[in-house]
C-alpha cells in the first residue's frame, strides 16, 4: 500500500507549523482527505491519534500530516519523515521569545538540531530535510520539492495559491484575529472553547486554531539574522559560547569576532 503518513518530526521554532500546513495543502490539492481534520496540541495526543486512527486505516485516498517535537525510535508503516533546520541562535531567540523560558532552556533546544539531523538521518534512508531560509526565500521551489515528496503533481497556479494562503501576513492576521476572539469571550465571561486555547499554569494563555494550529506569537516580527534584538549583551556573549559551534557545523556563518 502506498504511504499514507507524513511526519513532521523536528525541534521547536524551525518552521514546522509553516511545512504542517503546506503538506496539508498540498494533499488538499490533489483532491486527497487530509487528517486530522483538526490540528492536535500535544505529542502525547498526537501519538494516541496514531495508534488508534492511523494504524489501521486502509484507504488510498487518506493522508494523515502529523506535527511532533518528540524524537520518533522507528519508522512507522506507509510513513514518510519531514525535518526543518534553521539557525541555531534564531531558534534560541525565538524559543526564548515564544516560551518565556530560562535562557539555558533556548540554548539547549537550539544545541539539540545537530544531533536531532544525525538522529534522524542515520535511521531512516528518506528524510526531506526543510531549510527555514528556504521557508522565506524560495518559497516556489520548496513547495514543488515537497509535492514531489509526496507524490503530488501541482500545477504553478496550485503553488501559487498555497503561498498566498500561508504568506507571512496572512497567519499574523490569523493570530492577531484569534487572540481579539479569545480576549473578547474571557472579557464578557463566555464559554470558550478549550480546543482554541492553550492555557498555562500561571493563567496565562494562547490562542490555538484549530484549522491551522497557528498559535499567539507563534509568528515573529524579526527577520532571520535578527536574533541579538531579543537578548543583553550579557546574554548575547552566552549564547555565542554555546551554539557557535552548533551553527558553523550546520553551515551557518560564525558569531565569534
């Protein structure tokens, strides 16, 4: 049978929502069902998913796109595995950004890309491997490459529309629109639903869509390169210490002066 599962597979803040989307789009446009129908928050979820809508199905026409942070130990049947690589001192700064977290925890998430494209290629032979500079500069051709991944003909006006539709804009306007929906609902005391919302234990929150899993500043006003911008100088200094190695060895330009 043919491949019916693509996997996101990838550390945090590389652009993986961004290639979720498109390898949706993708199988939308070549008149294929797309599951889920609703994007899943979780990888504990996404793998209950998984093993209990997945595994069995055995219809042609159903493509399953699966976003996961977690590192996967095999290769699951009718699988395919999509990775992103981006900067690693963007992805510090856009982690730290995103999770509010202690500085220690962006670096480490940023340190992990090296060893996550070892990972992964050393356990499977087939991995498309998506570069985040590719994501904002050659949009066209990353998009007829992965329709070839996924064995998907699109035609010049299909890839057009799909840039179109997930333009950098276009999903801050999404957000922008979610997170005055959300806001508006808690103001009045509405019920809100809990599949569009991301809550937290200190009470803080984010909106969550539900169709395209984009969530509150999930998408940076920074161009890449722009990673100082977030950090003291202090921290900056850090941060080179620890990922300067890390991005020389992924072909990016060294910090150190």
């Amino acid at each position: 049978m043919s491949v019916n599962t693509i996997w996101i597979a990838s550390v945090p803040r590389t652009g993986s929502m961004w290639t979720t989307n498109i390898i949706r789009e993708i199988f939308f446009e070549g008149n294929l069902n797309v599951f889920p129908k609703d994007q899943i928050q979780s990888d504990k979820e996404i793998l209950e998913y998984y093993n209990s809508e997945v595994q069995l199905d055995e219809n042609n026409l159903n493509k399953f796109v699966l976003k996961i942070h977690r590192k996967l130990t095999i290769l699951p049947p009718r699988s395919k595995i999509i990775t992103n690589i981006r900067n690693p001192f963007d992805i510090c700064a856009s982690h730290n950004e995103f999770m509010k977290c202690d500085l220690y925890k962006s670096i480490s998430v940023a340190s992990d890309l090296s060893n996550w494209i070892k990972y992964y290629k050393n356990l499977f032979n087939d991995v498309f491997l998506v570069k985040y500079e590719d994501i904002e500069n050659r949009t066209n051709f990353l998009i007829q490459k992965l329709s070839e991944f996924c064995e998907v003909k699109l035609s010049e006006m299909q890839i057009q529309n799909i840039i179109k539709k997930y333009s950098k804009n276009k999903v801050m306007n999404l957000i922008k629109n979610n997170d005055e929906a959300i806001k508006t609902k808690i103001k009045k005391k509405e019920t809100v639903d809990e599949k569009k919302i991301v809550r937290f234990r200190n009470g803080s929150y984010r909106s969550f869509d539900i169709n395209t899993g984009f969530q509150t500043g999930h998408v940076s006003q920074r161009k890449s390169g722009e990673w100082k911008k977030v950090f003291s100088a202090q921290e900056i200094n850090i941060i080179i210490e620890k990922l300067d190695s890390v991005a020389v060895e992924l072909g990016y330009s060294s910090e150190k002066k």
